[in-house]
C-alpha cells in the first residue's frame, strides 16, 4: 500500500505546501495548487496546509502499477 496526495478546490493559495515539499512538486494551476509528478509521500504539504486543502488518499498496489 501507498499513499497519494491531492489538494482539492478548497485550496486559498497560500503556498505553503510548495514552499515546504522537499521534492518541488507542487505548483499553482489556475486557481488553486496541485501536486505534480515526483510526489514521494512525505506527507509535508497534508500537515502543513492551514485549510486543510491536502488529501491522502492510500492506493493499492494494483493500482499503483497502473
Ligand atoms: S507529500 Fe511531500 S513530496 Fe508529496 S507533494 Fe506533499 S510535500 Fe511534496
Ligand atoms: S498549503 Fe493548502 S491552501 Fe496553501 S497552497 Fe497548499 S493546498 Fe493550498
């Protein structure tokens, strides 16, 4: 099992999460951030959101390979 990160609409834009993500992979599209390939699960940008806005999601390993 993995886990995946997603931010949803609710996102205010502050950037604390692509200020924080050691890896640089989340960045502003349109009116909110997402999360971009190079994801390693840290779980930084879920903690750190003031809003709440970061999801975890865990993913099965079937779906992984995909
Ligand atoms: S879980 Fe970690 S590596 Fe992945 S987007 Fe969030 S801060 Fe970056
Ligand atoms: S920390 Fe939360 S509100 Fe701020 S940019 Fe990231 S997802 Fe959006």
């Amino acid at each position: 099992m993995d886990k995946s990160f997603q931010i949803k609409p609710t996102c205010v834009c502050c950037g604390a999460c692509a200020a924080d993500c050691p890896v640089s992979c989340i960045r502003r599209q349109g009116q909110q951030y997402v999360i971009g390939r190079g994801c390693i699960g840290c779980g930084d940008c879920y903690t750190i959101c003031p809003v709440g806005a970061v999801q975890v999601r865990v993913v099965s390993e079937e779906e992984n390979t995909l």
